[in-house]
C-alpha cells in the first residue's frame, strides 16, 4: 500500500484553489461530512462566511473500507437552503451517494458536493475536487489514528513510529 501525506500547506493551498471554484455560486450552509470533512469544513466556513451543519456518515474503520455506508447522524432540522457538502475525498463515491439520496429524500435538491481529492474509480464525482490520488491519503490532522493503523498493520510500535516518520509525520 502506498501513502500520500497533505501537510497543512497543502491543505491550506488547496482550499484556496477550491474557493476560486466556487466564486460564482451562491451557498447558504455547509453539510460538513464528519469526521473528515470537519476540518475542510471549518476552512470553508472561514472562507466564505457560511454556517456549519453536521452528518455523520460511516465508511471505514483501520483503513478498510466497511460493507455498508450508511448515516449514522442527522441534523436536527435541514432547510431547503443551498448547501454545500464538504468532505475530505471521494474514494469510490458511496458517501456521496447515500448523502445525495437522503437529501433528495428531505426534497433537498438545492447542493453542491465537495472533495478536495478522489481517486479514479470515483463515482460519482464530486463537483468540485483539484486532485485525483490513489494512494491512501494521510491528513496532518490524523496522526493517532494514522499510528494506530500503522500499528495494526505493521505489528510492532517501532514499525509504526519509522512508518509515521516516513510519511512526513514528527515523533
């Protein structure tokens, strides 16, 4: 398995190419996918002065993907605004779809869906994304879950730690 680590340089440029993208639309809330998302989330809500509502979906756990995405928290009350929805990759495009379903289920159809990258196989494609990676994507802002994983695969903490290290991570 290769890994692609964003720093937080990356990460802050990649926002700022993403918001020149969405200059000529017009959104009044964030749907933030959690967790992932939080943290594009937050940048966005900076950014362009919007509102946060949060949507748990599930889809992984140790680096594996589960059989089932499935929604596992909901806003107390989403209004039929523009909203842009806000992750932090489209690996096969499961999250999105079960979010664009149960939007179009509240007769929300009024959204833009967001990822700052997604890998080939991605479908469906988010509408605004700037990379396509298929490596396994490390965020800065997910070095225990990171280690804990590297942990599981590589057995040994040493293992762990020199993998951390190697993929641009500080001990």
């Amino acid at each position: 398995m290769k890994f692609y680590k964003v720093s937080w340089e990356e990460l802050e440029k990649d926002c700022y190419l993403l918001n020149k993208k969405l200059k000529k639309y017009k959104f009044d809330r964030i749907l933030c996918i959690s967790r992932g998302g939080l943290v594009w989330s937050r940048m966005f809500s900076d950014l362009l002065k919007l509102p946060i509502s949060h949507l748990t979906v599930e889809s992984y756990q140790d680096l594996k993907q589960q059989k089932e995405t499935k929604i596992t928290e909901t806003p107390a009350k989403l209004k039929n605004e523009s909203l842009l929805v806000i992750d932090e990759i489209s690996d096969t495009g499961a999250t999105y779809k079960v979010v664009m379903d149960y939007l179009r289920s509240l007769k929300i159809t009024n959204f833009k869906t967001l990822a700052p990258i997604v890998r080939t196989y991605t479908k469906p494609l988010p509408d605004f994304y700037i990379k396509v990676i298929d490596d396994w994507i490390i965020y800065p802002y997910e070095r225990q879950e990171t280690y804990e994983a590297f942990l599981k695969i590589f057995k040994t903490k040493k293992e762990a730690k020199t993998m951390l290290v190697k993929n641009g991570f500080k001990i």
